[in-house]
C-alpha cells in the first residue's frame, strides 16, 4: 500500500524543487497561505465548529437528530465549513442526501447514525493520532456506504495539528506532488495519505506550519492547477519553471480581486473601529477581539484605548475562549457588566458570531447575560441572517436581546448617538429585533 501511494523517499534534488514551489506559493496573495490559512477569521471559527459538533453528537445520542440532512445540527456545522472560503468549498457535497443512491447512510439507518456520532465524540476527547486512528478504522469497518474521508474536514476542525483537512482537489495535489496513486472515497488511502503529508510536511515545516491547514492549502492549490507540481525525475525542469512564473503571472491578474478581498477585510475593521469610538464616546469600556486588537487602523492598533484584558469575572468565565473573539464588547466603565456584544458579519457565515453571543449570554453569570446583543452587517444581509436563525442549532435564540445592525443605519447614525445619545436606547433604535 506504501508504495501505491508513493509514500517512498522522495530525492533531495525534488525537496529543492518544492521549498521553491512552497516560496513562491507562500508570497502569492491570491493563494490559499495568505486568502485563507493566515485570515484572522479561520481561527475565529474553530471554536464555534467545534462546538456544532458537539451538538450533533448530543442530538444524535438524545435520539433527536432527525432523518434528513436539511435543516439538521450537521447541515449548520458543515455550512460553517465550506463558508471557510476556497479550500472547503463544496465541503457539504458529502453529507447531502442521495435519496437514489441511499447515501450517505447516517439518515435512515439509527445505528449508522450513532456509529457516526460515536466517531465525532471519541475523536472530540481523545488527545492522540493513535487514538485517532483507531476510531477511524471501526468506522471504516461498519462500511458505512457514502460516509468516507470527506469526514475528515471536520475532524480537522477537532484537531488540526493530527489530521488534515480533505478533497478531491486536496489528493490531486498530493498525487501530483508525490507521485502517489490515492483514490477518493477510502479510509485506507487517506490513512496512508495522512502519513505522506506528515512527512511532506516535517521536511518542510519552517515554511509551513505545524497546523496542517497549511499544507492542506498547498496541495488544494497544487491540485486545482493553480500552481504546478515541480517533476518527479529531475527532468523538464525548465518548463517547470516556466510555469511556475506563469503562475506568478496570474497572480497579478488577479491583483484586482485580491485588492476587493482586502478591501473586504478593511471594511471588518473599519465597522470595529466604528463601534469602538462609539462606545468610548458612550462613556463605556470597549473590548476589541483579542486577535484583532494589534489589527492597524488609521496608523493606530484597533485595541487602542481599549481593554488589554477582560474582567477575571468574564476572562474565568465558561465559554470565556470564545468572548475574547467577539468583535467587540462595550462594559460598564470599571465593571465587569456586558452592556453590548457587537459581532461584525460582512461577508462570512454568521455561524460562529451567534455561538460566540450564546457563550456570552449562557456563561453563567447574571452580570452580562442581559447584554444587548448585535449583529452587525451589510444592509443587504438581513434576509439571509434572518433564515440562519431560523436553523434548529439556533434555537436558544429566541431567548435572547438579539438585534440586526445594518452598517448604513451605523453610518448614518453614529455621531449623532456619540453626541447625544444614553446608553443602549438609541442603538437599539436603529436595529430591528431578530428574536
């Protein structure tokens, strides 16, 4: 099987080949190293995955699950994951249901279902790939049809630094890049696969990273053609490189997108900022996400004049991971009382926003459960943040002083409120309830 899967020493000529590759990859923009593997946001949303795994498991072990697909805790989860931009596109392709192939068989069949949940919980506890390893092959031997590797991407999610994230662009990298011969769809392959990018990845670790997000990333572009796998035998090196600097040449074509992207990215920070002054001028303490707060702005970190840590009260708090992300938090002045919790949705899934707020509000403590809770995005979004609350996973929700913050009314609005305004009345005033 090793050697099936090209899992052979690969020549040193070949490593020098790709750190070359991995170099150029690494400066490219529009690549999925700095588009994705180094977006402030991905590292956001491990902690929400994680815990829409933990639903699932819960349902399924409560017999509450379901039979379908749509509308399920899965199909929250997995549209968090594919929002996750290039590289986990397409990731609930898997998991839909295949009424004329009866597949994935975790819907109609009870017992597959739990086998399923069994596997997702085991792995969310255990610390090792041994242990990893193990539940994945009593999985592998229930021969679940349709429930292959493609479970992978969420368990990367669960331990990002043993297992890396899978497609079938992800193994046409792998492939081209060593020469192997992994099929889709099977435990075994994607086991030895495994071996193989853990090994790629140890020779080439100081320009990668111990997250195997980032070799993940690699390969997905290698496989999506849009950067080419340097030759096996040392041969056709010079049109190699050629196409290597063709794909450089692309890269700035694509500037202009790369430049929208960023524009996007500014625009995130630049709504923080809005709440921030906002807050200050209120006369409140403002938390900026903690790894946004050295984000620069204007010439100054966004987290200037801010907190530089939260109240022990919240900082000790359940759930205190995830508040530390939330975009932004305004605070009583010199108390540990939430007044306000603003979470920034311009372009992403508002998934992980909402279990950042559920965090807040279920943390177990009266001094901030009451908080005023804001979604804030682009006016155009309300529609679509309306039908993600209608999801069962969100359910809680209602439950909540949950608000829709719409960026033109913010605008428009804001000095007037930082002037003249008290408290929350007139934040309040320019949102709509959700809940």
């Amino acid at each position: 099987m090793a050697a099936e899967l090209g899992l052979q020493t690969i020549g040193d000529d070949h490593d020098g080949l790709v750190r070359r590759l991995i170099a150029r990859w690494r400066d490219d923009p529009s690549a999925t190293y700095r588009s994705w593997f180094l977006w402030d946001e991905r590292l956001k949303n491990f902690r929400s995955i994680r815990r829409g795994i933990g639903q699932v498991v819960a349902e399924i072990e409560r017999g509450t699950f379901g039979v379908a697909y749509r509308g399920s805790s899965l199909e929250t989860v997995v549209h968090s994951v594919a929002e996750q931009r290039q590289i986990f596109k397409g990731a609930d392709h898997a998991f839909l249901w295949k009424p004329k192939l009866r597949i994935p068989d975790i819907y109609e069949s009870p017992e597959n279902q739990r086998a399923f949940g069994r596997l997702l919980d085991a792995c969310s506890c255990c610390d090792t790939a041994e242990e990893i390893i193990g539940h994945i092959h009593t999985i592998d031997r229930l021969k679940i049809k349709g429930l292959g590797p493609a479970v992978a991407n969420l368990l990367y999610f669960l331990h990002p630094t043993l297992v890396p994230p899978f497609n079938t662009a992800i193994v046409n990298g792998y492939n081209a890049l060593t020469g192997a011969n992994v099929k889709l769809g099977s435990w075994e392959h994607f086991l030895a696969m495994r071996t193989g990018i853990l090994d790629l990845n140890d020779r080439h670790r100081d320009l990668l990273s111990n997250d195997l997000g980032a070799i993940g990333g690699l390969l997905f572009d290698v496989g999506s053609k849009r950067y080419p796998a340097p030759p096996l035998d040392g041969a056709a090196i010079g049109d190699w490189s050629a196409r290597l600097e063709a794909a450089r040449e692309e890269a700035r074509t694509l500037s202009k997108a790369a430049q929208r992207e960023g524009e996007n990215e500014r625009t995130h920070t630049e709504i923080q900022a809005w709440l921030r002054d906002l807050g200050l001028a209120l006369g409140y303490d403002v938390w900026i996400a903690a790894n946004d707060r050295s984000r620069p702005f204007n010439s100054a970190p966004l987290g200037h004049g801010c907190l530089e840590r939260l109240p022990d009260t919240i900082a000790t708090s359940r759930g205190a991971d995830s508040i530390r992300l939330i975009d932004v938090l305004w605070l009583e002045k010199g108390g540990d009382h939430v007044a306000a919790a603003f979470e920034v949705e311009h372009s992403t899934s508002i998934y992980s926003g909402i279990v950042r707020m559920l965090d807040l509000a279920l943390s177990g403590s009266d001094l901030h459960a009451t908080a005023g809770l804001f979604l804030v995005a682009p006016d155009a979004r309300e529609a679509d943040v309306r039908a993600q609350l209608q999801r069962p996973a969100f359910s809680r929700v209602a439950d909540l002083d949950i608000s829709y913050l719409p960026y033109g009314e913010l605008e428009k609005n804001r000095e007037a409120i930082a002037r003249f305004g008290s408290g929350l009345k007139a934040i309040k005033a320019v949102s709509s309830k959700l809940a």
